[in-house]
C-alpha cells in the first residue's frame, strides 16, 4: 500500500484525494495546507493528519512512511515543494503546469532523477475520454489527413487562494497555466507544434481578466487555432474541432453533459443549473493511477517532467509571441 | 426598372434572378455569360434574354447590373457597366487587388454611377440586432472577437487562382472583415494570416487562419478555410464572438434552422428559417438606386475588405505580420 502526502487542499487537492479513496493500492495519510482548518477538514475525511506544509510534515516521524507527495499548490510554490519530496526519496506528482520557467522545470527534472525518485505532472487532458476517443479516431485515420485544429478552454476568472491566478509571477497567466492543456495534448499526442503567434489581453492591464487568441501550425502542415479564456462571465468550458481530408471531429463540453440537474430558487432567488457527465472512472483517477502504477512497476510515468518541459516552452513560446507581436519558431 | 446579370459563375446568380422575379416591379431583361448555355440557365429562372454579348446587357432599356462573374472579371465588367452609366451591384470579392478595387472605385465615381459589393450578411436581422447590442455599450469595451466564415470547398473557378485570384482566404475573408468593421466602426490595421493546403487536390489555399488587430486596439481571428466536409449539415458558418470588459456576445449568423433527418440519407441536414439576407439586399439596392440615394454597402467598403485580404497574403508570403494599406481615394 502506498502512503501518500498531499500538498494543498484546493481545488485538485480535493479530487486527488477523492481519487485515492477508490484504490486498493493506496492511501492518504497526510494532508499539507497552511490553511489549518482546510486541511484538517479534508484529512478528517480521510482519517489522515493534517500539517501546514510539508516541511512540518518532514519533521513528523510519519514522514518515513511516506511513498509518494501530491504537489497541488499555485504554480510558484512547486519548485521548492518538489525538491524537498525528491531530496527525501519521496515520487512526486506535480501539478501542472510544473513550473514558471524552464530552468526550474529543468531543476526539478534533475533533483527528481538525481535522488531516483519518479516526477509525473498532471497534464490530465490526456486522460479526458472525450480526447483519449478524440486521438483513437485520428489514429485509426477517422478525418485523414488533419487541415485544421480548433481548440477552446475557460469560462469565468478562476477564483483562488491570494488570487494566485491573477498575478503573472505566481500563475504565469493563461498562456501558462490555461493554455498549456492543449498545447500539450496537441503537441505530444496529435502531431509537434512548429509555430505559433499569440494576441492576449495582458491581466497586468485588465484586472481579472485574461484571453489569448493563438494561432500557429503543425509539422504535419495542419493549422492551429486555440483560444484560451478567463475573460467569460461565468462558467467553464472547452472543447475541439479537427477538421480533415476526409472528415471532421468537433466536441463541446456545454452540449456533452448527459445529466443537468435545474432546481428553483426560494423566495425569488435564482435558480440553479449542474451539469453533469457521470464516468465509471474519472480521468484525474485515470490519470492518478497510471502515476502510482508506474511508482509500484518502475516504469515511467504517463506524463513526465519532460513532457511537462516541452508543454511549458510551448507556452513560453506563446507568450514570446504575445509580447514581442511576431510569431514565435518552437 | 430593369437589370441585367453579367456573368452568371457565382453561386449567388441564380438565386439573385429568382429573388428579382419575385420582387415584382423590377424585371432583369438580359443576362450575360461567356458561357452560353450558364447564361440561358439563369436567363430562365428570370424569363430574360441569355447573351453571350456584354454590349447587349448595356442599352439604354437597363438601368443597373447585378455582377457575378468569375472575381477576375469583376474589373472589366464594373468599367464597362460605369462607361455605360448603369448602377452596379457587384459580387464579392470586389477586386483580386486593392489597387484594382480602388480603379473600379474611381470609375464609377467619375461616371457617376452607384457601386455596391454583395456583402449580404450587413442586412441579416441578427447583424442588426448584433450592432444594436454593440451601441447599447452592455459589453463595455470590445477586447477581441474570435470570428469564423468556414465553408465547404465550393469547387469550379473558386478553386482556379486564374479566375478566383485565391482560395479560402480569398473567398472567406471579406464577409467578416466587413462585418466587423461595420459592427465595430473601425478599420484593420495589421494582419498575420496563415495558409495551406490540407483538404483537397486544388491548387489554391484550403486552410487559413488570420490574427488581426483593429486601429482601436482589439483583436480579431477569423479561421475562413474550406474546412466542412461533404456531410456538413449546411455550406458553413459566420460566426462572432465578441469579448467586452462586461461581458461576451457569441453571434452564429446562420443558427436558424430546423434539424432534418431522412430516411434516404445516413446524415442530417440543417433547413434554415432565417432571413434571405440576399433578397433584403436586393431590394434595398434597387430602392436606393430608384431613390437616387447612396447605396448602403459601398465599393470602399469593397475596397477596404479586398486591402485585408491582400495584407493577409502578403503576411503569408513573408511569414510576418503586415500593415494592412489603405489606399486613399
């Protein structure tokens, strides 16, 4: 049975935990969050300990049982986080993106292999169905040869601790912290992004508000559109469209959801509207078991830190792009 | 009143002589094509005379023309309807060069005849609707407009660089960009625009993609490849969305349908119940040139669209962002 720590109760902390209550082959044993109660809340419900962070954690003797930390703070934490786990023969999975810059990823890649620890990043995308079903049909040459691809992700300003996302040092902005996603999935799983040229609303100027119109070419020739958004009034949403030589493939998660729950509001309030997608398995489980069997069989992991370098240059590159007005050569 | 047609190659000739046969009190005596039995097609719709003589559709019985030629021959017909003092409606793209679309502006100018470029889209009621949401300012600011004119590969001379002067983004790019810079009251000011071929064996672009920046600050892509496949359930789309400090507003110009389903067929088709923008515009056109006013959608307008679409190829031929020109008159 593995022991795992989490680092940061937010968001994903949550689902990672959720995740681990339905493997056989692992267990939360430590919640980190500096928010006392926040933490102590998710490891009641876990029956794990709550700490502050991990280096409280380091100092426990439970530290010693520990297999395996979940890096799910804000993006500017993770180096020194990662680099306490590795340096004390803990695996690692880190959130993405992995870092703000590529000479930290590179560290982190280092510290990671220099101390025989494993490092997989959360690029969880490739584990959605919807594209895991997506590259099983360009695969099997559904659309044959792809002409274009048009990508969208985001909704509404992301909400969070201290406003991490709205601050370019912590976040690193859309292009990083948003637009990653299908960069990734594009660049690694479709064919290698060979150029791109980015036009974004800087979220320096426009407070709580951040858009990037990118587009950018393929080496297999196909064009490239993506558009990543924290400038919509609510919501959240994405989707693709691959158009090809002998067919299309579009997908929008707004229309997808087989499930949407609409209750009345009382006494003149608004009502409310869920939508829901029910999987047997959810793809951050997907993605978190395929981390902890690569930790158990020595293989490597589904994502690695050099998978999320090349993500991370991608945005780099975008954001080059963004704020010199040329296109940018990957 | 009385029209001629002269060309008959694009798509929209048909559909104009039947829209003017309904119109009532306007009649099209003459339609004109090089090739005979595409001029006798139409001329039939409309119960006029098929030619294969330009000079026939230019007698003092016609007071204005509807061209729909092949583009390359938008110029020589624009010249010889202004020389012969008819108003011109002219299909879209005005010109395949800004330099040509600024001559048949100048032309007909000095001949004193109205020029109007065929950009539809301006009378649908949903544009309306769009440029009032735009002037109410709900949105705040405009930041950027993520725009598309996707269509099937609409084959035949649009696919010849001869006759078309281009392909996707020759054909695709002006409808938005004139929509915008009639929505927005602004003009272009810089383009990066992609192209290839991805779709089809043609010899001109299928795939394209622009990322453009208007003089007041916002930015705009519009993705006017030939990209939908032959089961689309419709030709293609225009569509915008606009993204204001206060809000987005997502227009789909062509959303108005009922979905069709048959037996006979293994896909679906999309039966459109919006407006027929084509014959709002027809009607308005022959009012206008009735009433001696000043026609609603201009050959500048035809012009500044046609200078975007030469910036967005000069962005591809050299692989950098380009000023879009404007030529002045």
């Amino acid at each position: 049975m593995l022991q795992v720590a989490l680092v940061g109760a937010g968001t994903i902390g949550h689902v990672h935990a959720a995740s681990l209550l339905h493997m056989g082959n692992a267990n939360l044993a430590a919640v980190c969050d500096i928010r006392q109660e926040t933490a102590a809340e998710l490891a009641k419900e876990h029956s794990a300990r709550a700490f502050a962070d991990l280096q409280t954690l380091a100092e426990d003797p439970l530290w010693s049982a520990i297999d395996v930390v979940l890096v799910c703070i804000p993006t500017y934490l993770h180096e020194q986080t990662v680099t306490l786990a590795a340096k004390a023969g803990k695996h690692v999975f880190c959130e993405k993106p992995i870092a703000l810059t590529a000479d930290a990823a590179m560290r982190m890649i280092d510290v990671c292999a220099d101390h025989g620890v494993k490092l997989g990043v959360g690029h969880v995308v490739r584990f959605f169905p919807e594209y895991v079903e997506l590259k099983r049909k360009i695969s099997a040459g559904a659309i044959g040869e792809i002409g274009t691809v048009r990508t969208f992700r985001g909704g509404g300003y992301p909400h969070a601790w201290e406003d991490w996302y709205g601050q370019e040092e912590r976040s690193g902005g859309i292009l990083v912290d948003l637009l990653i996603h299908d960069l990734d999935f594009i660049d690694a799983l479709i064919s290698p992004i060979v150029s791109l040229y980015t036009q974004r609303l800087a979220a320096s100027v426009r407070e709580h508000r951040d858009y990037a119109l990118v587009i950018g070419r393929l080496q297999n020739g196909a064009l490239l559109h993506m558009e990543a958004t924290w400038a919509h009034v609510a919501g959240f949403r994405y989707g693709f469209e691959y158009a090809g030589s002998a067919g299309m493939l579009q997908f929008d998660s707004s229309k997808a959801p087989p499930i949407t729950l609409f209750t009345r509001g009382q006494q003149g309030h608004q009502g409310v509207t869920v939508p829901e997608s029910p999987l047997v398995k959810s793809p951050y489980r997907s993605e978190l078991e395929a981390f902890l069997a690569a930790v158990e069989t020595k293989g490597a992991p589904p994502v690695t830190g050099q998978d999320a370098l090349r993500a991370l240059r991608l945005s780099l590159a975008a954001k080059e792009s963004a704020n010199s007005g040329k296109p940018v050569e990957v | 009143m009385k029209l001629a047609i002269l060309g008959v190659a694009h798509v929209h000739a048909k559909g104009y002589a039947q829209i003017c046969k309904q119109l009532g009190d306007v009649e099209v005596a003459r339609v004109y094509d090089r090739d005979a039995e595409a001029a006798r097609l139409v001329a039939d719709v409309c119960d006029a005379q098929p030619t294969q003589d330009v000079s026939a559709c230019l007698g003092p019985e016609i007071d204005a023309v509807l061209i729909c030629s092949e583009n390359i021959y938008h110029s020589t017909l624009v010249r010889l309807a202004a020389a012969a003092g008819k108003h011109i409606l002219c299909e879209k793209p005005l010109a395949t060069s800004a330099q040509e679309a600024k001559e048949m502006v100048a032309v007909c100018k000095e001949a004193g005849v109205q020029l109007q470029t065929a950009f539809p889209c301006r009378y649908h009621p949903t544009i309306t609707r769009t440029r009032e949401v735009l002037a109410e300012g709900v949105l705040g600011d405009i930041l950027a407009v993520r725009a598309s004119n996707h269509g099937q590969m609409p084959g035949g001379w649009f696919a010849s660089q001869a006759l078309a002067g281009g392909g996707a983004i020759m054909d695709h790019t002006v409808h938005v960009v004139d929509l915008l810079r009639y929505l927005l009251d602004d003009e272009f000011a810089s383009v990066y625009a992609l192209s290839a071929h991805r779709f089809h064996d043609i010899e001109v672009e299928d795939a394209g993609l622009l990322s453009l920046h208007m003089q007041k600050g916002v930015m705009v892509t519009l993705d006017p490849s030939w990209s939908r496949p032959a089961s689309n359930p419709t030709w293609g789309d225009v569509t915008m969305e606009f993204v204001g400090t206060n809000g987005t507003l997502s227009v789909d110009v062509f959303a108005q349908v009922v979905e069709w389903y048959r037996t006979a067929v293994p896909t679906y088709q999309w039966a459109p119940y919006g407006a027929d923008m084509d014959a709002l515009m027809l009607a308005d056109f022959i009012e206008r040139v009735r009433a001696q006013q000043t026609v609603r959608v201009t050959g500048v307008d035809g012009l500044r669209a046609t200078e975007v679409v030469m910036a967005a190829y000069a962005s591809v031929a050299s692989g950098t962002v380009q000023p879009v020109l404007q030529e002045t008159l």
